[in-house]
C-alpha cells in the first residue's frame, strides 16, 4: 500500500514544484518501486465493501517489471516542458499499482480508469486532438466491457473479491463464461491492442508525450496481459479454461493475426512512433497468442515476451524521444544519417534491434523460441506459419527504422545536431544490458518466473542456468551469447589487420563519377519498400479504422432518417397518438367487439 | 610485396572498363565467349571501389577525363591503369580539337599502353599479359608514382580542366 | 518539278524557291518572315523540323541559319535559308512552332553565339566551363586552343628515329 | 568439440570452391573456358593483400564483422556429417535466426556506406526475404510436427530409420527447394546485388578486405542454407565427404534451372513467392496434417 501513497504524493508534490519536478519524480518513483516489493496484504472495508489489497506473485512479476522500467522512463529528459507531465505520469503509477495490489473488483476498476484517463491526458495535444479523443472512447469502450462483467460476477456472487469468483465458478453456465471472457477481453484486449480494438494505438502512441510514449508502450500495454492471465488462469482456473476450445483457438489466432499485419502495417509507416506502434501492436500479438494456448510453455513464453518487449520497446522509445528532442523531426523523409551525430544511442538501438527481431544473443530469442514450441506442442501447425511470417516482417520494419534515422547521407540541415542527452543513453543502456543478461541467461529468467507460472496452476518448464529445454528441443542461452563473443572477437581481430583504411568523405561515394555536393540530395529513404507498397495497395486500403468510422456514419444518417419520424412539433405527435388509438379500437373490434 | 599476395593480384584483376570512346566495341569481345578474359581471372567490376585495373578506352574529352580522375581516385590501392588506342598516348586523330585531352600519361600514371586506334582482342590480352608481368617484377606502380609527384599531376589537370570545387572531391 | 508548291510559296512570301533536285527544295527568305513561313508551311503538312543548322559567312560578315524541314506526305526536304548579322547575331525563336527547336536553337547558341530571343533553356548544353569564344565560329582557332591547353607531344625527327629503333628492336620493320 | 571450430572454416573454404565451380559450369554453358575452379580462393587473397579500403565509419567497419561472426556461428551450430556431426547440439531455431545475423550484419554494414545505391540493395534483399522466408518454414513445419522435435540432429537420425523426409514430405520439398533457390542468391534471385542494375547493392562502397570478407560470408552462406536443406530433406550426411556431396549436387541442380532465367523485378519475385511456393507448401502442410502429422 506504500507504492500507492508514495506514487500518489509523488504526483502531487511534482505538481507544485517547479524546476526539481524531475528528481522529485524520479526519487519517488524508485522509493515506491523498492515498496512495492514489501507491501503487505491490507484489507479495510468502504460502505460495506471489504477491498483487500495483496501482493500475488503474478503481480510481483509485472510490477517489477513495469514499474522499473517506469522508473527507467523517468530518468530520461522530457521533450516537453509542460507542468503535469510528471504528475500525470505519477499518476498513471498509481493506477498501474492500485491495479496490481488489488485483489478486489472495485478498486481493480478504479484503478484502471485511474490509469487511462491519466494517459489520455499525457496523449491530448490540440495538434491532433482526434488521437487523444480516440484512445478516450476506445479505453471508455473497454472500461464499460470490464464494469459490466464486475456486476455479472457480483450479481452471481455476492461480493467483490477475486477469491470468491474464482471459487463459486459453477454458478456460472458456460455460456455466462464465455460471455464474461468476451466481456473483460474487450477490456484488456483495447490496453493490449489486440487487433481489432488496435485502431487507437498508432496515433495515440505518435501524439503522447515522448519519452511516456516508451513506459506507455512498454509498461502499460502489459496491463491488458496481465488481465488476461488474471481472467483466463486466475478466475476461470487453468483446468476449466482448457475446456474452451473455440475461444483458446479465437483468441491464438486473433493474437497471430495482430501479430503478422501489425508488422506487415509497421512496414509502410513513414513516421518514427507510428512505426514503433506497429511494432509494438504485433508484439502484443505475439504474447496473446502465447497465453490462450494455456499450457506451462505458452505461459511462460508470454511472460517473456513481455519482459523482452518491455526491454527493447523501451530503448527503441526513448531512442525516438531523444532523435525527436533533438531534431524536431518526426518522418523518415527529413531524417537519415544521423550515425555521425548521434553515435552512441545508434549502438544501443542497433542491439534493441536485434533484440527485437530475436537474433540469439539478445533477449528477443528466447521469448520467440517459447513461442514456437508452445505452439507446435499445441498442434497449431498454421498458426506457427503465421507467426514466423510477423517474424519475418519484424526483419523489414526495424531496419526501416534504423536505416530511415541513422544511415544514408545526412542533409546539411542535420549538421549540427548534438548527441543525445546523457540520461536517455543512460537508462538505454542499462535497459540494453538487461536485454543482453535475459538473452544469454534464459534459465535465470524462467526461475524468476516460476512463482507466477505455479500461482497460475502450470508446472514450470525444465531448465538450468543457462538453458532451456522443453519435450521438443533444447536452446542453450549461454553457449551461444559465449560461441558470439569468441567468433565476434575473432572477427574483429581479423578485421584490424590488413587493408589500411581508406577515410573517405560521405560525397565520396560511388555516383559514376559525377562530383556530388554537401546539397545533392543523394538519399535513399522515402518509400523505402515502393515495390512492395505497389502491389499490395489494394490490401493496404483497407483498414480497421475506415471500418469502424463508416459504422459511425452510418449510424449517424441511420439517427437523420429517425429525426423525419421525431419532427419535434407537437401537431405530428397528436396525430400519431390518434392513429395508435383508431388500430386498437379497429383491432378490438375485429376480435370480436363486447361480447 | 609477399608471394601468395602478388600470385593472386596477377591471377585475379578485376577491371573498370571506362568506355570513352570507341574502344568499347573492341572489349566485348574480350569479355565474352570470343575471346574470354575471365580464364585469367580478369572480371568486371561493378564499382571502381571494387575494381584493381582501369582500362580507358578511346579520346579523353575534357568532360570525360574528369570522371576518369574521379574514378581513377576512387580505387583503392594498388591499382593499375591500362590505356586503349592512339587517342590515348598522343591525342590520336584529335590531337588539335579544342575539348580533347591529348596525352593520358599528364592526368593520370598510366602503366600499360595498347597502340592500335582500336586494338584488337589479341593485342589487348598481350597488353593485359605485359601488366601481369610488371606486376610479377614490381614495375606497376603508376599508383606510387601518383602519391609521389601528385603536385604536378594536379597542375597538368588544373591547366586542362580548371580547378573547380564542381568537379575535384579529393585531394589524394 | 513542284510547281503548285513554288506558285503557293511564292505567292504568299517573297521566297527565292529552288528545286536542286527530285525531293530536295532550297528556299530563301527574308529574316522577318521565317515563323509565319514556318508556321504557314507546318500547316502544309511539313511537320517535322529534322533540324536547324548555321553557317558562318564570315567574309560577309552574316550567319546564315538553315531550317531543315521534311514533309511524310509528300516526301519533301525543304532547306529553309536565311541570314542575320554576324556582329549582332540575334534571332527569335521558333520553339513556339516546333517545340524541338528549344534544344536546336541551343546548341546553335553554345557553339556560334546566336541569341534566339525567347529560347526558355539557353543554357550550355555541351561544353563544360567553357571560356573561349563560341568554338564552331571560323574564328577560333581550335589547335592553338589544344596548345594552350593540352600539351602533346610533337613527332619531331629525333622521336621517329626513336619509334623505328623500338620497331627493329620488336623486329616488326 | 575441435571440430566443432575448424567446421566453419573448412564450409568456408568449401563454398568458395563451390563458387568456382559455378563460374565454371555458367562459363562452360556461354561456350567459353572460364576461370579455374579454385579462382575464387585467389580473389579473395587479393581482396585481402589490397593494401587500401574504402571506408565511411564505424558500423561500416563492423557491418563486415558482424556478418563473419554470424557465419562462423551459424555454421557451428549446422550438423555437418559423421558420428559427431561436427557441431554444438543445435536447435532448428536456433540456426535458422543465427542464419539472419550475418545477412543483417551487412545490411547494418551496407546502409552506413551513404549511397543510394547500397540502400535500394538492401531494401531488395529484405524484401526478398520476406518472400522466401515463408515458403522455406512453412515446407519445415510438416517434419518437425511430425518427427515431435526440433533438434535437427534428431530429424537427421530419424530419417535414417523411417526414410528421408524428401519422400515422406515430397511437396513440401519442392516449396522449400523453390526457397532455398533464393536463399543462395543465384540468377533470377540475385536482385540485391544485381551489378547491372545497382552497381552490386549493398558491395558498392566494399573493396579490400572488406569484400573479402563478405566473399567468405557468402561462400559460407552457401554451404549453410544448403546444408540445412539436406539435413532436414535428405538425410543429413553419415560422412563429411557425403555432405559435401549431397549439398553440391543440389547447389548444382538449382545453378542449372538459374542458368536459363531472367532476373525477376524485385516486386514480381515478391508476388511470385507468394503465389506459387507458398501456394505449394501450403498444399504440403495440409496434405502432411490430413495424413495425421497430428
């Protein structure tokens, strides 16, 4: 209950300050995240509602996640200068936190609407007032799915607490269960950007506040897991969720779904934050489809995949705040070349890169490799097709990434851009060695996650320090971050010797002779995939967005047609009711008049 | 220069063929089923960044001849230049035109001459072989000599070309 | 041979008309009526400009610009003549009737000075950092140019007896 | 384990033996000599005795080593032949991301060069590779279902009792084979580094030991996308000798069907894969689940 308060006096004091509000901020996010490891179970009642507050090591899992990354993001430089972003962001701590140690409906769903309306608030900027309006409908959407399910379950139960869903579960008929899934499902499915509640996520991340956009993406979009592991495992009971196969078969391949077109989209974006969106959308798609296999591997690979994303999505977040503080610029199209400016958070992008797309070394692996086996375990042979397609798409958009901001040749505008702050490498590269640590050590990794894996009532999968092994196949983490080092330092040393180097200036390059200008504008970057772009217009028309807007119109004239009924004048209503009264007579009559 | 490392620059010379003139028509041949120059190892390179042999073939107009200098620049080291043709050694048939350079050897070292005004396949290949064979005995080094007296290639080109920031990238 | 055309042509413009040979008709005109001749004669199906070449007169002190000018109907080539003044060589464009010309015109004003007025992209086309006179004047002088400029080597006797002596050597006497 | 670090400098070697064989066969099929076989090997001692090359910064550096240590690592974990099979205990996943270093590597390497000409190269080779990647898992996906493990050493051992999977699995192959045909990089899929068109791609800034270095990781690309092929195909290899057999006539086969067709536009050979091979190893997956892959 401690990381409530402090997170709480934290954003009000950071209110009121004004040139400390960062350390301010800073301090108490990192005091209330040591207390969130401490807390005590806490029960008091309000109006005849007992809310009990404890710490389940589920959530210990997410918070230590979440909430040091937060404390990560907080390190970090603000680009903007306005006076509530620190307590907003303290704010949405406390939600996040309140959700966490909640073990009772009431103040789970105060909690979550603590959260969202503090995000929207760090999202709204009158330049794009439409993504901030879009995220507040579509987390309201969700918040109503989650407050209808709580009065089902307290109408059948009689009482708020988890404890007493989970136990009298057979009051309930399948099909109320499959409704209330359905129910709380749009709830964490509109926080988890399951796909087709996605249609707020790349505007919202690109208009929300830049260095918040790296916790928002990489800690509170783990809430919506983290509600679905509460929903699927904790209440529903793992053995009885099993029984439901159409919705575990729904809910894989919506999860692949998002996963392959969230990265098929992500290749097409032309702005920084959309594209990272994207990505983060196919992630999320990713430890969904992990989770709803519902056995101890998906689980497990869930939760990796949410630490990894956590991880790199943070680094890659803040490595597009710090290129935004800096240049101003937000497209691919005015940017490029920026290796020379800004060296060192290249280096630690380029290894959340790899991290992302998971090659071995880094920690993006192994959460992809549990994917994989979980769902050949499974026997979902189309569904690994799918996933190892988003995979592949991961390939294309992060190297747009990198390529669009660093590589090519810079335009002389970008000369005198300086580094990045001090603090932002900083806290990316801490982030970037944790990334590496769970990488080369997926056996630590698993242990950290045993208590939350038996909490959900799976048996924790086999494994040592180092490796991992499953019915299938075994990765050992180790041998391999070992086998990259030794090749890599050979490589170099290989490298250093022989031809000497030839320092060539960046209008040096080939061009068949002609002499090239500082001005030449001789960049490749802007529609950087055309000829993919070009034969896939027809289905890149389409999208969820225009979907739901037509409804929108659609209602809209459907409510015109009604007003032609409702004239609003009182004549027209009289005749109505005349009418009304001469078929009841008529319709009396013909029954048979006063027999 | 090591004998393994000298054996494999004479076994594998990749080439830019700069096709200036009508020495072009004369290097198909070579390049291809006729007479095949890749039997000796000698491929054309996509970019001069790859490339350890120029061969110029045909007149040096001024345009011309300052992207032979830049090309010319852009090889890394050791590099060798093979020079196709009269218009080459003396101006050839353009020795008086007003946009023609005449001599090769003033703008850059030039290591091997093929007269002819157009040499055959054969002869290009015994001028190929004569490089082959300087390089064996270390006479192919027009490169050193470029580093060495680099002033005064760089008067003769100024004099010829003008010294101007629209078309000189490097200073060597 | 062409009669009714040489009774049209002449008819409407003062135009010395002069068939040379079959399909091949010389026309000379004053400077102020070349583009409504070249308008009038694009109507006639003359519709396309093959090319615009210039002589310099130097002794007369004139240019003399050539419009080459060929009919697919009748299978025509018509040498449209004229001349301006060499001092002041200036002369209106005929872009307007054949957009082709744009380029003709400026080559014609790289390599001889003529200013077509009116010519959108007079701007040097081949010569690069050129700066001589127009070079296709007769009077430039090109080897003293190539002197100036390039050096080369002159085939003096010392060098031929040189030459030969490598020859002998090669034993290809 | 020794063998386990020599095998990727033996591959290595291998490869570019093989590139000279193919030099060889497509010289021999344009009615002329062409170079000898071991001439690959020579230009890449000359690559490497250059005493200049190019160079434009740091990762453009590291691009080149990123690609070796990934190639060296891929091809340790690669179950080569014999008792031993002459690697770490690898996991099908596991190589087929350690196969994604190297090409990243020079992608990383190629975009720092600063010219337009790398960049539109390595937007071919990735696009490339969205279109191939599928077909060539989606072909896996039957065996490894089938066989209940990812451990390719184990596939490679039951296909020695049960036979090869080529036969167990025939249209799955042929979807895979399609791939693998883009994943060497030969004829009609050699767009990325189409010389022609431009200028070589991501190599056009390389020279000197750079582009040696990049021949090796080509040479060892060879072997290692071949050689996951026989493994999961054709029954792995009891011996070197046998492996290297196996891998080249296949390496062979795929160079004769190059041989006679044009290059494919970047955007066709996309559509292309996604029509037909994908199509094909669909049709596999489905006829190997109807047949009880279960």
């Amino acid at each position: 209950m401690l990381t409530i308060a402090l997170y709480f006096a934290g954003s009000i004091i950071t209110y009121f300050t004004k040139k400390a509000s960062a350390i301010i901020a800073f301090i108490f996010a990192v005091l209330a995240n040591i207390a969130f490891v401490f807390t005590k179970p806490l029960n008091f009642h309000l109006a005849n509602f007992n809310l009990n507050f404890s710490l389940t090591p589920l959530s210990y899992i997410f918070g230590i996640i979440i909430l040091t990354l937060a404390s990560f993001v907080m390190f970090c430089y603000p680009n903007t200068k306005e006076r509530q972003y620190y307590p907003l962001f303290l704010l949405s701590l406390t939600g996040i936190s309140i959700i966490l140690l909640s073990n009772n409906f009431l103040s789970f769903f105060f909690g979550w609407e603590l959260m969202s309306v503090s995000s929207f608030f760090l999202i709204y900027n009158n330049k794009d007032r439409k993504a901030g309006l879009l995220y507040l409908v579509a987390s309201a959407v969700g918040a109503y799915g989650i407050l209808m399910g709580i009065s089902v379950v307290y109408a059948k139960t009689g009482s708020i607490l988890f404890t007493s869903f989970s136990q009298n579960l057979n009051l309930f008929s399948r099909r109320e269960i499959v409704y209330l899934i359905f129910l709380f499902g749009a709830g964490f499915g509109v926080k988890a950007a399951l796909m087709p509640l996605h249609i707020w996520a790349p505007d919202g991340y690109r208009e929300a506040r830049d260095p918040f956009t790296a916790f928002f993406s990489g800690g509170l979009s783990k809430l919506g897991i983290y509600g679905f592991l509460l929903l699927l495992f904790v209440f529903i009971g793992t053995d009885r969720f099993a029984t439901f196969h159409i919705t575990k078969w729904t809910l894989a391949w919506l999860g692949g779904l998002t996963a392959f077109l969230g990265g098929f989209y992500a290749i097409f974006q032309t702005d920084i934050k959309r594209l990272l969106a994207f990505s983060s959308i196919s992630q999320m798609g990713y430890a969904i489809t992990a989770l709803s296999l519902s056995t101890s591997l998906g689980v497990t690979a869930s939760l990796y995949t949410v630490l990894s994303h956590a991880l790199f999505k943070g680094i890659l977040f803040i490595t597009a705040a710090s290129v935004i503080l800096r240049t101003g610029k937000h497209s691919f199209d005015e940017l490029g070349g920026l290796v020379k400016n800004m060296p060192l958070t290249f280096i630690v992008s380029v290894f959340a890169v790899i991290g992302l797309n998971g090659v071995p070394p880094m920690g993006g692996f192994p959460a992809k490799w549990l994917v994989y086996e979980g769902l050949i375990k499974a026997h979902y042979p189309g569904l690994i097709a799918l996933m190892f397609a988003a995979s592949t798409t991961a390939f294309l958009y992060s190297y747009r990434f990198i390529h669009g901001v660093f590589f090519g040749k810079r335009m002389p505008s970008l000369k005198n851009i300086k580094e990045a702050p001090f603090v932002n490498i900083l806290s990316s590269t801490i982030l970037m060695l944790a990334l590496l640590f769970i990488g080369m050590f997926p056996g630590w990794v698993v242990d950290f996650f045993s208590p939350a894996i038996k909490f959900l009532g799976f048996k924790v999968m086999v494994h040592t320090f180092g490796t991992l092994s499953t019915p299938l196949g075994n990765f050992n983490g180790f041998l391999v971050g070992i086998v990259f080092i030794i090749a890599g330092l050979f490589a170099t040393i290989v490298s250093l010797f022989f031809s000497r180097k030839m320092r060539v200036s960046s209008i040096d390059t080939y061009s068949s002779g002609e002499a090239l200008t500082e001005e030449t504008p001789y960049h490749y970057s802007s529609n950087f995939y055309l000829f993919i772009q070009r034969d896939f217009s027809g289905f890149l028309r389409l999208s969820a967005r225009k979907f739901y807007f037509s409804i929108a119109r659609f209602i809209e004239n459907s409510a015109q047609g009604l007003r032609r009924i409702y004239t609003g004048n009182g004549q027209v209503y009289i005749w109505y009711v005349i009418i009304v009264w001469i078929g009841l007579i008529i319709g009396f009559l013909y029954k048979g008049g006063f027999k | 220069m090591s004998g393994i490392g000298k054996t494999s620059r004479i076994k594998s010379l990749w080439v830019t063929y700069y096709v200036t003139g009508c020495g072009g028509i004369e290097l198909l041949p070579v390049i291809t089923s006729r007479f095949d120059a890749e039997r000796f190892g000698i491929i054309t390179s996509a970019t001069p960044r790859q490339s350890d042999v120029l061969v110029v073939s045909g007149f040096l107009t001024t345009k011309t001849l300052r992207r032979i200098i830049r090309t010319y620049e852009q090889m890394p080291d050791p590099k060798y230049v093979v020079a196709l043709g009269a218009c080459t050694i003396n101006g050839g048939i353009y020795w008086d035109s007003y946009s023609t350079a005449d001599k090769l050897e003033l703008y850059i070292p030039v290591d091997v001459y093929i007269a002819g005004c157009m040499p055959r396949p054969e002869s290009i290949f015994m001028g190929f072989a004569h490089l082959m064979a300087m390089i064996k005995g270390d006479k192919a080094d027009g490169w050193k000599r470029y580093h060495e007296n680099y002033k005064w290639y760089k008067k003769n080109q100024d004099k010829a070309l003008g010294n101007s920031k629209k078309w000189r990238v490097r200073d060597v | 041979m062409y009669e009714d055309l040489k009774k049209d042509i002449q008819g409407k413009f003062p135009a010395k008309f002069e068939v040379i040979r079959e399909r091949r008709i010389k026309v000379s005109i004053d400077k102020n009526s070349v583009l409504p001749f070249l308008s009038y004669i694009k109507s006639k199906g003359f519709i396309h400009l093959i090319s615009i070449s210039c002589v310099d007169w130097i002794k007369e002190n004139e240019f003399e610009i050539v419009y080459h000018l060929w009919s697919y109907t009748d299978e025509i080539h018509i040498m449209l003549k004229t001349r301006i003044s060499r001092k002041k060589p200036i002369f209106e464009t005929a872009s307007e009737i054949y957009p082709v010309a744009q380029t003709f015109e400026r080559e014609i004003h790289e390599m001889f000075g003529v200013d077509f007025k009116g010519n959108k992209r007079q701007i040097p086309f081949i010569l690069e950092d050129w700066d001589d006179i127009p070079p296709m004047r007769k009077d430039f002088d090109p080897l003293k140019y190539a002197k100036s400029h390039f050096e080369t080597e002159e085939y003096t006797e010392e060098v031929w007896t040189k030459v030969r002596k490598i020859q002998k050597f090669r034993g290809e006497e | 384990m020794t063998w386990a670090i020599l095998m990727p400098f033996i591959l290595m070697f291998a490869g570019l033996l093989y590139m000279g064989f193919a030099r060889k066969i497509h010289a021999r099929i344009q009615k002329r000599y062409g170079p000898p076989f071991y001439q690959n090997i020579y230009d890449v001692i000359k690559l490497f005795s250059k005493r200049e090359a190019a160079f434009h910064g740091g990762m453009f550096h590291f691009g080149p080593v990123l690609s070796l240590t990934g190639i060296i690592m891929a091809l340790m974990f690669l179950p080569v032949g014999g008792k031993p099979l002459f690697s770490f205990q690898g996991d099908l996943f596991v190589l087929l991301y350690l196969a994604v270093i190297a090409p990243w590597g020079m992608a990383l390497g190629a975009g720092n060069a600063e010219n337009p000409l790398a960049s539109v190269g390595i937007a071919r080779a990735l696009t490339l590779m969205l279109g191939y990647e599928i077909p060539f898992f989606i072909g896996i996906i039957p065996i490894v279902v089938r066989t209940h493990t990812t451990q390719i050493v184990e596939i490679i051992q039951l296909q020695q009792i049960n036979g090869w999977n080529v036969i167990l699995f025939p249209i799955s192959a042929l979807a895979s084979i399609i791939a693998l045909h883009a994943m060497l990089g030969n004829k009609p899929f050699d767009q990325p580094i189409a010389p022609h068109e431009i200028a070589s791609g991501p190599l056009v800034e390389y020279g000197g030991k750079y582009l040696g270095i990049l021949q090796l990781y080509q040479a060892g690309a060879i072997l290692l996308s071949t050689g996951i092929y026989v493994d999961l195909f054709f029954g792995g290899a009891s011996n070197v000798w046998m492996f290297f057999l196996k891998t080249f006539l296949i390496y062979f086969v795929l160079l004769l069907i190059g041989e006679v067709l044009p290059r494919f536009r970047i955007g066709d050979a996309l559509k292309f894969f996604w029509k037909w091979p994908l199509g094909i190893a669909l049709l596999g997956l489905l006829v190997a689940v109807l047949g009880g892959v279960r």
